[in-house]
C-alpha cells in the first residue's frame, strides 16, 4: 500500500492566498520527487477541544486557520529517497519559497497505510 505524510499547522488567515502559491510550488517540487499526491486543506469546520483538537496541537492563534495536509507516496522507500532530494532541492530552501506560517508549530508524521476504502 501507499505511504502518507501528514501535516498539520496553524496558518495566519490573511495568509491564504501565500499559503496556497506555497503549496502550489512544493505540490510540484513533491511530486517531481516520487510522490503520486499532495492535498491541502483549509480548515472551516474544526472543533475547538478542551483537552485534545487540531487546534490545541498547533497552538492556533485567534487570527490563524487549522490547515490539514498530506502526500501520498508509493512506498516509504520512494518517500524516503523522495524528501532527501525535496530537502536538498534548492526551490524549497526559505530564500526561494518561504512558510508563510510558524513552522514550530507544524505537526507531521509518516504513516503506513493500512486501509484504502
């Protein structure tokens, strides 16, 4: 089965449209290095939690929208090989296509896939 990176982050709201283009751009740059998908979600509906949320894990700021991501790769050999050349790919350095969120605040993950229905 496939294998999925996952993200989570709190992103100003006003930066949408940035968040966006920088999404846009890393889309390409991801699956020029193997991955099969990159979906991005802007949070709309997103509870807020008293001891566990989306929210709560990024730290949300009343300005900033909960953002919900992922990249499906064929393999985690594909994904492994596939970020060592993202992360090394100069487009992706801050310089060339900055965050337009707090990164310390991101939350990501792989994940093997154990159901597809």
């Amino acid at each position: 089965m496939n294998y999925i990176d996952g993200f989570v982050a709190a992103v100003p709201t006003a930066n949408r449209d940035k968040y966006l283009s920088h999404a846009q751009q890393a889309a390409a740059i991801f699956k020029e290095h193997g991955a099969l998908q990159v979906v991005e979600c802007w949070g709309n509906d997103v509870p807020e939690g008293k001891v566990t949320s989306f929210s709560l894990a990024v730290q949300r700021k009343e300005d900033e929208t909960v953002v919900f991501s992922w990249v499906t790769w064929p393999s985690k050999a594909v994904r492994d090989e596939g970020w060592k050349k993202v992360m090394a790919d100069a487009r992706m350095q801050p310089g060339q296509n900055p965050m337009p969120f707090d990164g310390k605040r991101l939350i990501y993950g792989g994940f093997e896939q154990i159901l597809n229905a």
